[in-house]
C-alpha cells in the first residue's frame, strides 16, 4: 500500500498529553490532503516498565524496525529513579535509537519571533536564531564497552573501595557517516559546519576532528569547515549563537550543547527532533522523531503542556520521512500563525499576556490554522 | 623563612603581559604590606616546547612541587597545532595538575555589577550572580586509560579503518574527595550543592551520584544537596543561573559547564581560578592559579589583554594558599574600584564608554588604587 507506516510511542509524563494532539494533526492530513498512515501505538519507559518489567519489549522494538518513522513522547520521571540502571525509562529510548542504528540526530535550535523576548537572552542576541545541531547518536561514551561499576577492593588508596567507568570509543566509519550528514545539510542551509570535540585533551576527538576534515576535503569542500573546542563551542553558543550554522558533535557534548542550545532560544517547549538511520529497502532512512523536551512529571495529566515540540517533530517526519516538504511548511505555519495570533500554553504566557490555552485547545488551534 | 615561594608559568599568548601585572601587585604587597614572596620563574605550554622540545621540563615539575603556590598564564596557540598530541602546550598544563594532584578545581562565576551589560543574557537574570564551580581535575576521561587512536583494519564495517578511545574512570575515592571540597565551600557561602552527571546514561555518574550523597550523609548533612543531570546543568545554567550556589562536576563536564558559566556573566576577562590538592606538610594546600581565559592569540603582544583575571587569581592564592584573606579582599575592591570608576581595557569597553586603558595601564591604576 501506499500508506505511511507509523509506530507510535507516547512514553511517560507529558508524552501521552502531546502525543495526542498529534493524532489530530495526523487526521488532518489523512481527511485534507489525501495522505494515508498506518497508525500503531506502543509502550516505551516507564511506561513500559509498568506493564512489562522492561522499558522497550522485543515486540515493540520490531515493530520499531519495520515502520516508516517513530513518533516518541518523552521517558523517564522521578518514580523510576530507584530501578535498576539496566531498565531504567532512558534505557528503553536508547535501545531504539541503537538497534535502529539511528546515528544522526538533528536538533534545530530555532528562535520564533513572537517568542524572542522568552530567552534569557538579549532579544538582539537570539532573534532570527536559526541553527542545526547535528549530534551523533549511536556511539561514544553512550554505548561504549567496557562500562560499569567494578569493585576496587585491592586498591587501598581508594577510600569506598569502588571504580565506575565508561568508554568513550568512535571509528573513523562512525564519525564519517554523521560528519556526511552534516555537510549534506549544510549545503541546504548555510553551507557552513563547525565540528566541535575536544581534540587537545582525548584523542577520540582528534580522530574525530580529522575524519570530518578527511569528508571535507574529499566530498564536501565547497561547505565551509571549522573546528572548535567543546568548551569554548559552549562559550560561543551563549556569546554569539548567531555565528553558527550547522554544529556537527559527539553523542555526550551533542546532549550538552545541543540542550543549552536549545535553552538560548527561550522556545523549549517548541523544539523538535529526528533520528535518521541508513536508508531501509523502500528508500526511507530509519526515522524517531521526538521533542527535545523531557517528560516534565511535574505538569503531567493537567494539560497544561506545549504539544508544538511534538507536532513540529511530526512536521520533520513530513519532511525527512516522507519528503513531504510543502505539507510539513504547511504545518510549521499554521504553528507561526498560531503563535502570531497569541494564543499561549503556560509555558509560553508572559508579562505581555496572550490567550491562555491548554494541550488539546492549542491542538485544536492549529488543526483550525491550517 | 616566612616567605611564600611562588613559581610563576605565563605560559603563551597573552599569558607573559597579564602576568606583568600580577608582578607588580606582588611587589606592592611585599613593600606596602610586610609580606615576603620568593618568586620563581619557568616556561610552560608552547614557550617551553620551543626552548626545550617539551611542554613542561622534568626541572620546572620538581620545582612546582616545591613551591607554595604556582601562578599560570595561559597555553596554546595556532602555531602549535601541528605539534604531535604528547607535545602540545596542554600536556604541560595537564601535567602539572597531574603531578600535582591538584583535584579541586575552584571557578567562580561572578557578574560585576559594573559589567553586567556585557552579558548576552538579560540584565536581570545575571545581576549578582555568584556561583562557584567545583570541578574535578585529575581523573575522568582525561586521564583514564586505555587511550589512543589504533587501526581497526580487520573490521570490514569501519571505513578509514581507524578507531579512537578514552576512558571515563573514577574512583570512589576521587569523588568523595572533591565532594569535600565543594561542601567545605559551600558551607562558607550559600550552604548548597548541585552535583551534576549523567547517572542517567553513564554508569560512571551513578557511582558519582552516589558518592555525593554518601559524603553529604555522613559528613555534609547541614549542607543542601541536590543532583542534576549534565545536559539539563547546562539549560538551568542559561535559564536561571542564580538558582545554583555550589556545582560540584567532573573533569568534562566541568570544562564544559564552568566555561559557559563564565561567558553568563559577560566578564571572562575578569574570572580567576584556584586548583587545589592536598595540604603539604607546611599545611598549605598544592596549588596552582590561573585566570580561565585562555592564551587569545589573536591579541597577543598588543597590550590589549585585560590583566584583571590573572590578578584575581593572585588574589585567590592570597585566601587559598596563604590565608591571607585581608590582603585578598584588599585587592577584589582595588579592582571594584577601578572598574566602578570607568576604567576599561578593550574588551571591557561598551557602548556607554569609558576611559581606555592598555594592560600595563590596567595594572598601574589597580596598584593606585591599592
Ligand atoms: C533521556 C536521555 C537518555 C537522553 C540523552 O541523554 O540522550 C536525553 O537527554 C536526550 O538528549 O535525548
Ligand atoms: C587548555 C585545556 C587543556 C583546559 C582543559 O580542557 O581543561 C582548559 O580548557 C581549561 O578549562 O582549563
């Protein structure tokens, strides 16, 4: 069939409350524009701890693996921090983005207009903020072997007599494949990639700046390179964020950076994602598209939660799963003209006031702007 | 004798002209307040790769043990990135912290009032901000073994056939250790510490995490301890900074935060830093000084440099090292002074104006108003 596949995962804390606004932009574009998806639902996180022992089952994880695109919520809250590393909510999100080998991870720090004065920055610092960072996804110090927390009895200069540790490993295979996305994403852009490790101090970092170097030269030397030391990449991206482009990094300074980043817009609750993999047989690259944002069990269960992260998530899906591009403009509009218009969840009313609305009425909102 | 001994490294860059001024507030301290300092000068970083072929000499290393306290400039420069990674200016610098044992990284990040406006952040979100970053300095990922970057030939999957590794290692020990460090400071200050990792991910942070709270239940109960993860450190960091009192992080993640905390307050020319490790048998601690700009390059040898970060940090050795706390607040007002005055080198220079001042003239008008 025709249709486009999807696994839906809205997790735990206010991942069900905005996934479900989603489903009503989905029947949108099924009843308006003549598109049609395959719609299956899943458990992820604690979600699925709950029922199942374990944050992702075999079961949900295939089904993962055969559809078009994964649309996630958000995992993890404050009940589960007393299990077990080994199915604790997070590890569920990063066995998919693992065994889907979704290995680049794209999060645009975006600044809305009618949200500038929302950052704490200074609105002539932000506004018109429009920067890629493409964090790789599926190595590093994430998945790296050996890790664990060991025993150090023998060492008595070790005062708790314990040693945690984790492998910080990336292969030149690993590092060029993110770096291509980059540079292909780059070119539709501002031609312009700045890779950020800490080559003084880690050689996976001087590996990892020469690999990129090695795409440039000998695939992408038309986009403009530079190189940049993590600290002082977190140091730019609060001074001047505005001199970036496209941010290529590793998985643990890309969830550093990329977070701050996204901060510096004042817009969290507007930031989406996509996870993107190799392409599968029918020319669709593995895909999970979720928020940027976290779970926020604090608001949970009383709509008061922004869904725009969520549908602008479904918006890059158009685009990069289904190379939908002008229904994903449609949708990223309606989402500005919303905006424009004031209407506010509370997370987005400030002094200047707004018309307050919660989860499904600003669903609801957008569904009548497009 | 009652002198303090120093060695002072300017290292590179703009290192040699801030420390000039460092000189002269030492001499007026030794004519105008009865204190006596024994002062010894060495190379570091690329002005001791070009004397000696090596970035710390086995000589000026016996000598920093020696001493009561070591005064750096700063490393690195353009013109030694081709230099093979054992030789690069940073190995100096790590060395010294190595050798030293220098676990306790003390950065404060404090907005002057008088520069509040050179923050990229709104006024009110950085005025009176004064956090103290904790950070680990001798162990993590900079110095965890294995490392290096080995071929990887026989794995089909790995283009470029390269593969790059360090390892995140901590020990119970070196937590608890610099857990003490920042409860200590904090019960001198705000009484609060937010310890962060990524418990979440690495096992590494799950033994950091419970580490912290062993030394704050045992030993710390009076001092409020919470945790957060990295990536969400960084976020709170550019939202709402003056949340924070004490963070207590680990070698990475504490050149990472610590650096866009320092750029929060508009004022990285004005930041000192202490590194501190254990006390000596004359009761002082090891301890090494250095502002945490960097070695700017690009201003070298122009007089452009503000001196005022290198000072400061002379004015934390005065607390640390020789508990000279008196003397220390002396020279924190001098520079208020001078700066609530006007007085301005380049890059503290705004649109409101000021009088303009080279380095030297920076140092002269500080010892004036000693
Ligand atoms: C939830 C957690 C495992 C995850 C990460 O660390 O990657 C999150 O912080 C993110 O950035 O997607
Ligand atoms: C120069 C470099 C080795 C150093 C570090 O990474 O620790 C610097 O960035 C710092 O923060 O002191």
């Amino acid at each position: 069939s025709d249709a486009y596949s999807l696994l839906i995962l809205p997790g735990d804390g206010i991942g069900p409350e905005v996934m479900a606004e989603v489903v009503k932009v989905i029947d949108w574009f099924q009843a308006n524009r003549g598109m049609s998806f395959d719609v299956a639902h899943g458990l992820v996180g604690g979600a699925s701890y709950d029922a199942h022992g374990t944050p992702l089952t075999d079961e949900t994880m295939a089904r993962a693996q055969a559809v078009d695109a994964v649309l996630l919520g958000a995992v993890g809250g404050p009940k589960y921090d007393v299990l077990d590393f080994s199915v604790k909510p997070e590890r569920g999100l990063l066995r998919l983005r693992k065994e889907m080998d979704l290995f680049a991870n794209l999060r645009p720090a975006q600044c809305f207009d009618a949200l500038a004065d929302f950052s704490s920055l200074k609105r002539e610092v932000v506004a018109g903020l429009d920067i890629l960072i493409v964090r790789e996804l599926t190595s590093g110090v994430y998945f790296g072997e050996p890790r664990g927390i060991h025993s150090d009895d023998n060492n008595p200069d070790n005062e708790g007599g314990r040693v945690g540790i984790n492998t910080q490993r990336y292969t030149s295979g690993e590092i060029r494949r993110v770096a291509r996305s980059a540079f292909e994403l780059a070119r539709k852009r501002g031609n312009k990639v700045c890779s950020m490790e800490k080559a003084n101090v880690m050689e996976s970092g001087i590996l990892w700046r020469e690999e990129v170097q090695w795409v440039h030269d000998n695939e992408y030397p038309d986009v403009e390179l530079s190189h940049m030391y993590a600290d002082n990449g977190a140091m730019q991206l609060v001074r001047a964020p505005r001199q970036f482009d496209v941010i290529v990094t590793d998985n643990l300074f890309g969830d550093i950076l990329s977070d701050a980043a996204a901060m510096l817009t004042g817009s969290l609750g507007m930031l989406p994602s996509a996870s993107l993999g190799a392409p599968m047989t029918n020319g669709r690259p593995k895909a999970l598209y979720e928020p940027v944002h976290g779970s926020a069990p604090d608001i949970a269960g009383q709509g008061k939660a922004n869904p725009i992260a969520c549908i602008l998530s479904f918006a890059m899906a158009l685009r990069y799963s289904f190379n939908e591009g002008e229904a994903a403009e449609t949708l990223e509009r309606a989402v500005e003209k919303v905006l424009a218009d004031g209407v506010r969840t509370a997370d987005l009313m400030g002094p200047e006031g707004g018309t307050p609305v919660s989860t499904s009425q600003m669903g609801d909102r957008i569904i009548a702007a497009l």
